[in-house]
C-alpha cells in the first residue's frame, strides 16, 4: 500500500455512492460499517459516512482472512473489504462469512488485484519489506486468489493489461491467471455464496507497470 491508494480508494468511493452529475457522494451515508483487513482510518474509511465504524485485520488479532468463522459479533449495513482478498484460499468461504455478517438490505464492496506480484524483482503480494508485513504466502505464487468473469475479460482494460502480461511469457491474461493464482473467484462462486453482483468495476494502474484491480459491490439476494 502507498501511492496507490488515493487512487484506489477514489475510485471505489464513486463506485459505491455512483453520485449523479454535481451530486455530492458525501451524502451516502451508512449505518454500522466494518471495514475487514484494515487496522485503523484511511482515506477510504474517513471518507464513507457511517454511524459506527469498526475494524478488523490480523494486526488487531481480531480477524484472520483464512479462519473460519469469523469471531465477529457485529452485523453491518456495509462491509469493506480492499487490498487483501487475493490473500484468500477459501473465497467462496469469505464471502459466505460477509453474507452472514451482513444486516438486510446490506451491501459488501470487496477487490481482487493481479499484476503486483510483477512489480518488483525482490518482493511481491505476500512480501516482507522494511517491517512491513502483508501474511499470505505461497511457495510459488504470491497471490492466492483473484476474481474472473466473461464481463471481466470483455472490458477494455483487460485487454490493454492483457499486453502487459506479453512481457511474462504469457500471450493472454486467463492463462496467466490460471498458471499463477491457485484459486479463481467466478460469478457462479459469488451465486454459491449467496450473493448477487451489483455491480462490477475496473480499474488499472501504472500503465508501465500495471496492477489491474476488479471491484464487486454484492449484495444478499435472500435479505
């Protein structure tokens, strides 16, 4: 996390408030909202406006991604999930967890990310940098799981990442994905989940380097 984030953060804010021309977003406003795999405010959080906030993530020792079930009392009209569900194994378990986590008429934003575990020679998603320590490893990928969909693979970002991944030895992105990340999220996992797909987002970064993220805004079709 760094320099991405006003970048990410942005974009997910107009993804969930999707103002109208001169609507101010800040008038979305939420009742109770957990933010998951993120220990303290940033820019994302401060920005939703919510009548009770609560945070979960591994440096609280109040949440682990990969344990089930989640110890978490709360019920949340949002649940916020950014930056670190590519360090699920079981995301078709996670997103069960926030469906039950959820109140009715709840919503969860969640994003998958790939293309940062290229970035850099010397570390990747699941790197251990200057103290700085994100907690999923895998002996040869650096990232556990991420999203796919046919809507994905027709969008135009896709396909301009697509060429980024030429430079890897790879001539599309599916396969890429399929030889590099041992899970893959469908929206028919989603389904499973209980959940339905509200809306799906894209959004690429550094065109030289590129990480090219998918967001979700789901929701519990039974609540």
């Amino acid at each position: 996390m760094g320099k991405s984030d006003p970048h990410v953060f942005n974009f997910w804010a107009h993804v969930l408030a999707n103002p109208a021309p001169g609507e101010n977003p800040m008038s979305v406003s939420y009742g109770t909202v957990g933010f998951f795999g993120q220990p303290a405010e940033n820019e994302f959080s401060t920005w939703v406006p919510a009548d009770k906030k609560h945070f979960y993530d591994l440096q609280l020792n109040n949440w682990e991604i990969n344990s089930f079930p989640y110890d978490v009392k709360e019920r949340f009209d949002l649940i916020a999930c950014t930056r670190c569900p590519y360090f699920s194994k079981y995301p078709t378990e996670m997103l069960s967890e926030f469906r039950r986590l959820l109140k009715p008429g709840g919503v969860i934003l969640i994003d998958w990310a790939v293309g940062d575990h290229w970035r850099f020679d010397e570390f990747a998603v699941g790197w251990k940098h200057h103290g700085y320590h994100e907690f999923a490893y895998h002996e040869e990928n650096f990232l556990w799981s991420c999203y796919l969909s046919e809507r994905m693979k027709s969008n135009e970002l896709y396909k301009a990442f697509e060429q980024h991944c030429e430079k890897f030895g790879y001539d599309d992105m599916e396969t890429a994905i399929h030889d590099e990340v041992p899970v893959i999220v469908t929206p028919t996992d989603v389904e499973n989940a209980g959940l339905t797909v509200d809306k799906e987002a894209y959004l690429l970064l550094w065109p030289d380097s590129p990480a090219f993220y998918t967001l979700l805004l789901l929701s519990d079709r039974d609540k």
